[in-house]
C-alpha cells in the first residue's frame, strides 16, 4: 500500500532567545563528532530532564540538589535543542519520525521534571500536578493546530522552552535561599506561588490561541 504524502509543518520560533540560541546550536552542529546522530541527543535529553527530576526529589533531604538540577536542566536543553538542529544542518531529516519522537519524549520528560518537583517539598504536590496538566492541554492544542493550519509554534509570548529552563534555573537559586515567600501576610512555598502564576500565564495562552486558530480555521471553510 502507497503511503500517504506528508507536508512538514512550517517552524514558527519568536521568543526571546531564539536568534542567539540558532546561532549557538548550528554552531555546536558543525563541530558535532561525526558519530553522534540525532537519535544519541534526543536519549540526552530525555536522560537530562529525568535526571532533572531525580535532583529535585533528592533536595527534600539536601538542598544542593537544587544546583544539581540546574546543571541537568542545561543537558537537556542540549539533548532537547540539538537532535532537530544537527538533522537540519546533516540535510538527514525524518519530519514524521522526529517530530513524533521528539514530542512523546518532551511528554515524558516534562512528566518527569513535574513529578520530581511534587516529591521534593518545594513544591505542593496538587500544583505540580495542575501546572503538568496545564502544560499537557497547551500541548495538545499545539499540535492539533500544527496538523490542521500547517504551523509549528514553538513558542507563545516570546517564550519558549528554553527561555522557560532559564526562568526555572533562576528559581531554583532563589529557592535554595529562600523556600518561602510572605504574601499579604501568608507564608508560601516559592515554587507554589511560581506554579500558579505558571497555570494562569499558560491558561491565557491557550485561550488565545484556541479563539485565535478556531477564527482562522473558520474563515478558511465557511459554512
């Protein structure tokens, strides 16, 4: 049986970083040994974003762990960011699987990084749970619209991914001196008040753009 045509989806990347971070990555691209491939950098980062969580449940008995998770942080970006990169730069593409792969292991990985963040005590297990399930719809919505309009949104208000390691990087310094913060009079986890904020900032971008990409698929096919 034939199989069917695949169009792959235009890259939509607007954030932040993202001019000096392409730079970066084609960079380390070129100057990537020759047998290391796609597939070795996803593993990497994938194992980073576990290890990531791994940290945060070890802070609950050593707060140096916080750093820890930094440093994973950091491989997984390299691991996250480079698989697609150094497949671009090879000329050695595969839309379907790449983009299938890559998406299941960020499900994971963020699963894991939430979840290392619920038995750590910095964070109540309730909003680690609710920011993962946030993020899991954001997801969603991100991919239905890639099938549907042929985009690719890589990042919402100028943030994407990696400007979101950054902020969570920051946080954990802040964290490993000050757990808690006081909030017209009340005492909360840091990272608590971090998840909410979190929920409520990707809330609005997913009601952005489901009103936004439902506008546009229904003046593409009146009724």
């Amino acid at each position: 049986m034939e199989k069917p045509g695949f169009k792959d989806a235009t890259r939509a990347q607007a954030s932040l970083l993202a001019p000096l971070e392409k730079k970066c990555l084609i960079w380390f691209a070129r100057h990537m040994p020759a047998w290391i491939n796609s597939d070795h950098l996803t593993i990497i980062g994938i194992m980073g974003m576990l290890l990531a969580g791994v940290s945060y449940w070890l802070a609950r008995w050593n707060r140096n762990a916080l750093l820890l998770a930094i440093f994973f942080l950091a491989v997984n970006w390299f691991g996250d960011s480079m698989d697609g990169t150094l497949a671009r730069v090879r000329q050695k593409l595969r839309p379907r699987y790449g983009f299938y792969v890559d998406h299941v292991v960020d499900a994971f990985g963020q699963f894991f990084l939430l979840g290392g963040l619920g038995l750590s005590g910095y964070m109540s297990p309730w909003v680690a749970m609710g920011f993962l399930i946030v993020f899991y719809v954001l997801s969603i919505e991100v991919y239905l619209a890639t099938y549907c309009l042929g985009t690719f949104h890589l990042s919402h208000w100028k943030l994407s991914p990696t400007e979101l390691r950054v902020l969570l990087a920051i946080g954990n310094i802040a964290l490993f001196y000050h757990p808690r913060v006081t909030i017209a009079g009340g005492r909360y986890l840091l990272f608590d008040v971090g998840g909410v904020a979190g929920m409520v900032g990707m809330t609005l971008m997913l009601l952005v753009a489901v009103w936004r990409h439902t506008r546009t698929l229904y003046r593409e096919e009146p009724v």
